[in-house]
C-alpha cells in the first residue's frame, strides 16, 4: 500500500469529506484502511505529500468549503 499524507486539516475543514491520507493514484484512504492492511501481512508506506501533490487537495477543500457558505 502506497500513500501519500496531506493533513489532518483536509479531514477536519472538509468536514470529514476528505481524509488526511491518500494512495498514490489519488484514491481516498484512511487509518482503518491501513490497520487492515498491516493486519493482513501488506508492507504500508506513507510519505508526506509533495507541494504539487497537495494542489488538487488544497482546490477540493476549497470549494467544499466554499459550498458551505
């Protein structure tokens, strides 16, 4: 499992829309994903994003917030 961590503030400004974590292909996770995976024997590895990962995040969060206006 390869994923990429952008924040915990994408899950608690989203309001738990999005999470804190993602795989590598942009598809979401979370932290009950990752315990199930090490639960079934899987390597994970999560690195922080890189800036030009976060922009697509950083645009979702906006306009979640901004439907919420």
């Amino acid at each position: 499992m390869e994923l990429i961590y952008i924040g915990d503030k994408f899950y608690h400004e989203s309001g738990t829309t999005m999470s804190p974590i993602y795989d590598i292909h942009g598809g979401r996770s979370d932290w009950g994903f990752v315990q199930i995976a090490l639960q079934n024997g899987e390597s994970v590895h999560i690195r922080p994003a890189t800036n030009a990962e976060r922009i697509p995040y950083e645009n979702k969060l906006k306009s979640i917030k901004e439907r919420k206006e």
